[in-house]
C-alpha cells in the first residue's frame, strides 16, 4: 500500500530528529519509507547505531544503496525494498517516519503491536492521533532566511 510521496527530510532536520530520539551507538533504527536513504545513513555514520531503511519504490531503494556503498556503510545499514507492512519491527531502538497523519494512522496497530518497551517514534510533521508525544519540537535550519519551521514528535512505547 503507497502511504505518502517521496519527498526529502532536510539534513539538519534529520539529525535533530535523531537527537530528539536519543539514538545511542549500538542501537537499531528503522526509517519506514527511507526515500534516498539519509537518515539510513546518518544513524550509522554519526551516531553510530545499526540502521533499516523500509522503502517500497525500487529506484530509491537503489539510490540509497549507491549512497551508502559510496559511504562504505554497508556493514551497518541495511535498505528493505519492501512495503512497511510485510517488515517486522521488533528490534527497532527507534522508529523514524516522515509520511502523513493518515499513513501514520495505518501503520500505528502496527507499531503497537510490535515495537518494544523503551523504543522510541519520531515523526516529522505528521502525528500520531490517540498517541501522547514525549517531546514537541518546531525546529527551524535557519530562521533567519526564512525557513520554515518543522513540528516533529517524538513518542516513547
Ligand atoms: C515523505 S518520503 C520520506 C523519505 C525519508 N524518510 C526522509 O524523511 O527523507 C516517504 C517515503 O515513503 C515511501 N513509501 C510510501 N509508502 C510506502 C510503503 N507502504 N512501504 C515502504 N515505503 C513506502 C515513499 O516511496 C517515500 O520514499
């Protein structure tokens, strides 16, 4: 089932939202609909954690693919071309989502059901409805040019 378009979390966005997750060395991430991969990437090259990338397009799962084996970071990551439902998400430390109020809304009996104690949600934009965020954060790159500001959530299971 096709949740949302591709369209790119911006770099700074993606690691303050790997922050705000509290993602530690060693732990496992899951980006459900990875696009070209960058927060795949960025979890195992800066905060050093084992990251999946769930991503349903085959052009993109090969894009994220070249950029990490570009990176050298094949050891770490891993890219699924597979739609989120048919992946099992029992290991995941951290779950990374940038999607739509309604994807979320169908993918939450999901992680209900299968994502441990301790892990954590982190939603760019888009929340999760019935969900009670840990933390709330509007972030902005660069106020002064004008950027615009990013609401992301974070939700502790
Ligand atoms: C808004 S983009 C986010 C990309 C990336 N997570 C980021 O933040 O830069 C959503 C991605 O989800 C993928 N997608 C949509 N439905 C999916 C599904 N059912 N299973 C796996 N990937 C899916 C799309 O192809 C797209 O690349």
């Amino acid at each position: 089932m096709f949740l949302a378009p591709f369209v790119a979390t911006p770099t700074p966005v993606v690691r303050q939202m790997l922050v705000l997750a509290d993602l530690k060395p060693g732990e496992v991430l899951y980006d459900l609909g990875s696009g070209d991969g960058r927060a795949v990437i960025m979890a195992a090259k800066d905060f050093g954690a084992k990251s999946v990338g769930v991503e349903l397009r085959e052009d993109l799962a090969k894009r994220a693919l070249n950029n990490i084996q570009e990176l050298s970071l094949t050891e770490k990551t891993q890219i699924i071309q597979k739609d989120i439902f048919n992946v099992n998400l029992s290991s995941a430390n951290v779950v990374f989502l940038y999607l739509t109020t309604s994807a979320n809304e169908k993918i939450k009996p999901k992680l209900e059901a299968e994502l441990k104690s301790g892990a954590r949600v982190v939603s760019h934009d888009y929340e999760i409805l019935g969900w009670k965020p840990s933390k709330i954060d509007n972030f902005c790159e660069n106020p002064k040019l004008g950027y615009p500001s990013h609401t992301l959530y974070v939700y502790k299971r």
